[in-house]
C-alpha cells in the first residue's frame, strides 16, 4: 500500500504546525537571521509543503515528495512552489540549489543506508558550490521510547488512532482514521508508515565521506540535525 495515502487527509490537522516553525527558524539561522531571499530552495520529501511554502514568496521553490496525496495537499495550499512526485534518493532535476533540506525525519522512510547515501550524493550533485544540505531524524533512541505507545485525537471530520511498535533499527506507525460522514456512520483508513534509523555517528560519517564535513547543529536523545556544505 502507498504510504500517506490517507494519512494526508489529517496530516497537518494532527501535526500542527509548531515543528515546522522550529525548522523556518533554523534555516533562518543559518543566513544569520537575514531574511532568505532570492536563493532556489528544495525540500525533500516535501509533504504537505508546510515548511516550504514559507519560503516560496521570495525565493524560487521546489519541493519532491514520493506521495501524490501528499504533493496534491501541498498544491493547494501553495501555488507558487513547483512541486513533483519524486524519490528523495532518486531525484533528477534540471536545476541547481543553494539549499537544500530535509525535514521531520522524512529520511527515515529510506529503509538502508544505501538508500541514506544515495539521498546525500544526489543532494550533494543538485546543489550550489556552498550551497547547504540540512536534514534531521529520528534517531534508535526515538524509536526505543515509542515503542508500544498508542495516540489518539478526536477532531471535528476524524478520529484517528497511531500505535507504534519498534524493533531493532525500524519504527512503524499503525494508524486508524475513521473519517465522520454526514450521515454519522464512519469510513475506516488503514495504514502503515515504517521508519529505519541508524547510529547518528555513523550517519555523520555517511554525510562526511559525501561532502567532506558534517556538522551537528541540533541533538536531543530523540532527534539530530545536520548541516554539510557543498
Ligand atoms: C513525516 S512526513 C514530513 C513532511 C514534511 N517534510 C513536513 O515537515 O511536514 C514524511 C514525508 O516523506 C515522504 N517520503 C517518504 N519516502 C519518500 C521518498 N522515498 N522520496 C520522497 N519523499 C518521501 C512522505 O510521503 C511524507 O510526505
């Protein structure tokens, strides 16, 4: 089955949109609180264009995401954003970047660290000499902590339960959507997102035999950001 395919119906009502204003802060932080403007920007696994689309207005975006329900949420949202159906570790396009990123641990729906690789060379080939690469993940701790959690949250078109269950280096999230009818009877969603993670030193390392250096610019138990330049 796809993943995200019903996901995105209440993917941003059930995030909200506070991690997202932590990473148009860290990007910000990154050009020293000027404001980022006129610089070609993509994200990987763009989602519902969240992050993006607060850039779109002055610079020129990009955002690729493997899920067309997910591309089709961001669309509408954002109609200046070009945004395609894409593979993060597959990606070819006709442009060059001076950013770009990879947020809220998109990277961690690659399964191998071949896969991780393979999104690291082709970001390095897409981008601008100088040009920065920054992503975060979850990190094996992240996953040890979730393990057998179950969440649940009632809102005015859905009700949505997410289980997770972690074992070794993979997280998967069951998540159940009953989605109100005007009728009062329940259409029934069901699926599975599976995430991989890997030892963050060994993910540095990855970065750093890619594009020559890696550095950590944010790191709690649960998840690390990486900023590498070309
Ligand atoms: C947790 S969401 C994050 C979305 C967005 N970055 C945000 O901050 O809201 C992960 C996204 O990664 C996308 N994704 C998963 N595997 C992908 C792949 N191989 N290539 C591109 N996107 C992928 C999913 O479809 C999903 O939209």
């Amino acid at each position: 089955m796809k993943n995200y395919q019903f996901f995105s119906k209440i993917y941003d009502e059930f995030m909200g949109t506070k991690y997202q204003d932590f990473y148009e802060e860290i990007l910000f932080k990154l050009f020293k609180n000027e404001p980022i403007k006129n610089k070609a920007i993509l994200e990987l696994g763009c989602g519902t264009g969240e992050i993006i689309k607060r850039f779109s207005e002055d610079n020129k975006t990009f955002g690729i995401d493997i899920s067309s329900e997910m591309i089709r949420a961001a669309q509408k949202k954002d109609k200046i954003t070009k945004y395609m159906i894409m593979d993060m570790a597959d990606f070819k396009l006709p442009y060059s970047f001076d950013v770009i990123f990879c947020a809220f641990d998109s990277i961690n729906h690659i399964s191998s660290a071949s896969g991780w690789k393979k999104v690291f060379q082709n970001s390095k080939k897409h981008l601008n000499d100088n040009g920065l690469f920054v992503f975060d993940f979850n990190t094996l701790e992240k996953f040890s902590s979730i393990n057998n959690k179950t969440l649940v949250k009632n809102s005015k078109n859905f009700y949505t339960i997410i289980s997770t269950q972690a074992s070794r280096n993979k997280c998967s999230w069951d998540i159940t959507i009953f989605e109100k009818e005007i009728d009062n009877s329940y259409k029934l969603y069901k699926e599975k997102i599976v995430e991989s993670s890997f030892p963050v030193e060994g993910v540095m390392e990855m970065v750093k035999k890619v594009f020559g250096n890696a550095k950590i610019i944010k790191r709690s138990k649960e998840r690390v950001f990486i900023l590498a330049k070309k």
